[in-house]
C-alpha cells in the first residue's frame, strides 16, 4: 500500500501547556481519521476531519493514525512525537481500486447514514413523549373535575337549571377527558415507534 507521510518537526516551545499537538493535513480534504483504533468501524463517526489539530499528553510519544475516505486506500500509520514539541503531519491517500474493498466502504456509509437516522428518530421521540405526558396531565384534571362536579350533583335532588348547568359542565369535562386520554394513547404510541426504530437502525 502506497502511502506518502511527511512528518515535520518543529521545536516550539509549550512548557505552559500539559499537552503537544500534531496537526494533521490529508489529501483528499475532509479526510476522516480514527485515533488509536485497531480495527476503526467506519460506520461510526470519525474522531477528527482534517485537517485536524489533536492533542496528545505530554509524556506520549507515539499515536496511531486511521485515515478513511470513500474510494480511497484506508490507511494506517504509527507517528512518532517528539516530546514537548508540536508536530505536523501530511498524508497523501492512494485511489482505490479494489471493487471488494469499494463495496465494503460503501456499506459501511450506508450504515452510517442508518445509523444518524436512528438516532435522530430516537431525539425526536422525545417530542410526542412530552405532548403524551402533557395530555395525559390534562386528563387528570379534566377527569378529576368532573367527578367533583358528579359528587356535586348527587347533593341536587330536585331538577333546577343549576342541576342543568353542572350536568352540562360534567359532560364537557368528561369529553375532554375522553380526548385528552386517546391523545395520550396516540402520542405515547408514536413515541414509542419512533424510539424503537430508531434504536433498531442505530444499533
């Protein structure tokens, strides 16, 4: 595997620092690079994009670099760091060729790309789940009123339009109640399909 690495040294000071940093550039730009992985699963996002500036203890003097770009070599390299110095490194990746290795790149972007829609329906979940809790406390309240006002009209036993009134509060309350429970239902169940699906893509 061709692979072109430049690594160049310069000695800055940075005793004020607990940390060196190597600033990595790669061709093609927008390279995605994996850090100390041995086996990177491209499915998952990278942990920098070049050109990137990644910050390294002091005391470290070695990191392993994975490079990945669609339709090119994926690369690894073990950098060297100087010690209490930054450092500068460019990488230059190899077309690739490989129909198979293509293929095996291609299906991990797409599982990637399952994987951000998983999550985004899991976050989104969270929408309904607060409108069903809303409505499911709104049922309460509706429901608790119009026991108050059932209690209330056992106390009327002659038929007055005051008897007429609370009935018609009753009925009102009761509806509402009866609405705000089937939003509760329909709201809880699209959350729950949202989260479970996106669970399902995601892992």
């Amino acid at each position: 595997m061709k692979l072109l690495a430049i690594l160049f040294f310069f000695s800055i000071s940075i005793f004020a620092k607990d940390f060196k940093t190597l600033h990595v550039s790669a061709w093609p730009a927008n390279t995605e690079i994996y850090a100390e992985k041995l086996t990177p699963d491209y499915s998952t996002k990278a942990d920098y994009i070049s050109p990137a500036a990644i910050q390294i203890p002091l005391h470290q003097n070695k990191i392993s670099l994975t490079f990945f770009q669609p339709l090119f070599r994926d690369s690894t390299i073990e950098v060297t760091i100087p010690d209490l110095e930054d450092s500068y490194l460019m990488v230059i990746l190899d077309k690739e060729s490989n129909p198979e290795k293509i293929y095996f790149q291609e299906q991990n972007l797409k599982k990637r790309t399952k994987r951000i829609v998983g999550k985004g329906m899991m976050f989104s979940s969270i929408i309904p789940f607060g409108i069903a809790s809303f409505t499911l406390i709104k049922n309460y309240l509706e429901y608790k009123e119009a026991n108050d006002i059932r209690e209330e009209l056992k106390h009327h036993k002659i038929y007055t339009s005051k008897t007429e009134s609370l009935k018609q509060d009753f009925n009102q309350h009761k509806n509402k109640s009866e609405n705000y429970k089937t939003a509760t239902y329909w709201f809880s169940g699209i959350g729950v399909a949202l989260l479970s699906i996106g669970f399902y893509l995601h892992f």
